[in-house]
C-alpha cells in the first residue's frame, strides 16, 4: 500500500520552479541518465524517497504518480486541484505539493514543486518495463545552461558566460527557440507530400516517438499511412496516423524519410495549446543530436552526434506488449560438495557429489495490450489480453520490453514464432514481420 502524506494545505496553483545557484567552487553537475524508448530517466530523492523520473521538457510542471510498494512518500504544503493532460479520457484528481526537497546527484533544490496524480491507471512501467515515478518538467531547464548529451548518456548543468558560450558557438549550430508557458518551441522545415513547411514544434524531450504533426488545410498525411496506438498520456491512451515525411531540416542538416504520427486532435486540450503550435519534436529525432539548452537567451545549440545515420524503424508486427507484473520462477543450480553434507533444498542423485540446489527469481509477465487492425499478428489470431509464453525460442521471462520492442522493429520479412496464454489455454502462432511505410 502506498502513503501519501500530506501537509499543510495551500490555496494557489502556480508553478514556479528555480535550480539551486552553481556554487564559485562547483562550475558543473554531472547527472547521468537511462536511454529507454528514447526517453531520459534520471534517479532523483524526493524528499528522501528514491524515484525514477522521465526528463520531460515537453511538460510545464514536475508529476509524481506512483511510488513502490515498500515505499512512503512525504508531500508538503499541498491543495487539491484537477489535472488535464493528452488522453482521450477526462481530468484526474491530483494534489499540488510545494516546499519539497530534490536531490539528484549533487544537485539540490530545497523548494521543489509538483503535482501528485492520484489516478492508479496512469502506469508507464507496463510500457517501458521499468518503474518510472514521475515526470520532471520543463522548468528544470531554465535557470541554469544545460547540455543533454545522448553518446554519454550524461546532462550537465553548468553556469553560463561568456567564454562557456563561445566554445559552443564554435562547435555548434544554434537555433532560436520561444519560450511559452516554460516549454520550448523550435522551428524547423519539413518536406511532406513534395512540398516544403516551416514548422513550430513542441521541443519534447518526454515524446519517444521522433515526430508529431497535427493535421489542418495545409498539412496532410499521405495515402501510405495506418492507424496505430502512439502512447500514453496522463488521462489515456492516444491513438492517429503513422506514416513518413521525406525530409527533416535543421539548418544544413537533413534527416530523411523519416517516421511521422499524426494523433487525433480530440486527445489535446485545444484552449491549452499554443495557436501556432504545428506538433512535437520528440526523442527518436532529439537523441540524434547533443544540446545545450539556453531558455534565459532562447537559445538552443545542437550537433549531430554517431546516432544521426540510423534509419527511422517501426513495430513491424502490430502488437503492443506490456509490462503487467511479475512471477516466482524456480531455477535449478548443480554444484558438486566435496562434503556429505545436504540441506532441505538439495535434491540428491545417484553421485552424492553432483546436488541440485533451487532458487527462485522475480520474472516480468507480458500481456499484447493491443493489435494493430490488418497486421502480421492480428491476421495471425494473437488477441488482446494474450500473456506471452515465448518469442522465437525464448522464454519471457529471459526478455524485456526492449528486447521485444527491437525484435519487431528488426528486418522486413523476419519470421516470429510466439507462444501465448489465453485463458490458461498454451497457442502458438507464426507470422512475418511487414514493412508498410
């Protein structure tokens, strides 16, 4: 059961948020961080709590919605309020909290403020397999120069000045950004459908996929699309076109033929989004990039790093599979005793020197969350709700989600042999891995 304290409560929901001052004698902070799905994941303390959290430039404030099962969760100063994000479902009820104390690494910050969301569906771990806490929001940025690095896996906050500045400027490409409600948006070309447009995007570092547009008179899908479920928000599930885009632009440097979601317009808030606003540009574009993001100049300078060149792949097989818990599973170990010893776990065989001994480790259970219509595995007969068994061979519990997630962005053509449990019925089915776009 989890516990949620909370403390004194306060009457205004306004976000503001301040990095603690880089000290004379500490000039960077070193965070390293987890590359899943594109996304960054940072371990943080939250007032004491440990916590993994998604660094999210593309959210206005700091989320926490869920903790483990062992662990309490102290909340300060906090006021009920109604929280709205992308989903197709309404607001949840969710707790604004002020006056907490973060800690990642050497970095510190005494008057942290976030949101708790109290709405138990909300569950990225069963997407990315990991436990994942929360969120941390845009305003992280703004106070201080921070470089995101993808080839290190490491983000340094470190103070701005002058001879800082030049050394990126040589090395450097720099794009002017607009900084609204503590996001960021940037432009950038595209070539869609054989024509050129100058987009506004949503710099998202929290979006895994690489980009988003939203449909009007002027920016169209094409014809070669299909109809496939793009994520999770805070209030439910999201789902649009996927298709591809010939070009992507930033300055000098072209990305091509690369993979475009165009989601349903009814998932976002309309009044809430910035009017000129043409999508997002998420993590599978970001990460082929190092950055440094200037928010008090509106600044953001990048270069391609040795991740530019990969093609731009997609679940080829039309399954979603999540995370949905675990399971006991015995493991048998043999070792040979030089001693006539034996102990209640020991199974003996004819040579008293060759034991098994048994142990037992937590294993993921994987469930398909949902079928593509039309695809490889939904012509196959694999249905919603099926919990896999084994994949080519091997049994889930030896996989993860990225493991699954890479097997069915592999090779065009690519056979997949997989084992369910349907209702404590064992299937197994056989299909091709398809490449529509």
């Amino acid at each position: 059961m989890k516990y949620i304290f909370l403390v004194i409560a306060l009457f205004f929901f306004v976000f503001a948020y301040s990095l603690n001052k880089l000290t004379k004698d500490n000039n960077k902070i070193i965070i390293p961080f987890e590359l899943t799905h594109n996304l960054i994941i940072v371990d943080v303390h939250f007032n004491g709590t440990p916590l993994k959290m998604i660094l999210d430039t593309g959210a206005s404030n700091n989320i926490i919605f869920s903790v483990s099962d062992n662990d309490s969760l102290i909340m300060k100063n906090v006021v009920k309020i109604r929280i709205s994000g992308v989903g197709n479902n309404e607001s949840i009820e969710g707790y604004l909290s002020k006056n907490n104390k973060l800690t990642i690494k050497e970095y510190k910050k005494n008057d942290f403020e976030a949101v708790f969301a109290t709405n138990h569906n909300i569950n990225i771990v069963n997407k990315l397999g990991i436990t994942i806490n929360g969120i941390l929001g845009s305003s992280f940025f703004k106070d201080n120069l921070v470089e995101i690095n993808y080839q290190t896996k490491k983000i340094v906050i470190q103070k701005k000045n002058a001879k800082t500045l030049k050394k990126i400027t040589r090395k450097y490409n720099s794009a002017k950004v607009e900084i609204n409600n503590n996001r960021p948006y940037i432009l950038l070309n595209t070539k869609i459908n054989n024509y050129y447009h100058s987009l506004s995007l949503l710099f998202d570092t929290g979006l895994g996929d690489g980009l988003w547009l939203f449909e009007n008179d002027t920016i169209q899908c094409n014809s070669n699309f299909f109809i496939d479920f793009l994520g999770r928000g805070l209030t439910g599930d999201i789902t649009g076109k996927k298709s591809r885009v010939e070009e992507v632009y930033l300055e000098h440097l072209v990305l091509q033929n690369v993979l475009v979601s165009y989601p349903q317009i009814n998932f976002f808030d309309e009044m809430k989004m910035l009017k000129s606003r043409n999508g997002s540009l998420g993590g599978e574009i970001t990460k082929r990039f190092n950055w440094f993001l200037d928010y008090q100049n509106q600044t953001f300078y990048y270069k391609k790093n040795t991740l530019f060149d990969l093609p731009f792949e997609y679940n080829m097989s039309g399954i979603e599979v999540q995370h949905v818990g675990s399971q006991w599973v015995k493991k048998e170990i043999r070792e040979n005793s030089s001693n006539g010893s034996i102990n209640a776990n020991e199974f003996i065989i004819d040579n008293s020197n060759l034991r098994f001994n048994y142990k037992y480790e937590l294993k993921p259970i994987f469930e398909v969350y949902m079928v593509r219509e039309n695809s490889p595995a939904a012509k196959a007969g694999i249905q919603k709700g099926d919990k896999i068994v084994k994949i080519n061979n091997k049994t889930s519990q030896y996989l993860n989600i990225q493991n699954i997630t890479n097997l069915f962005q592999s090779e065009n053509g690519k056979l997949i042999k997989i084992t369910v449990d349907r209702n404590g019925t064992i299937i197994d089915y056989k299909f091709n891995l398809e490449k529509i776009l």
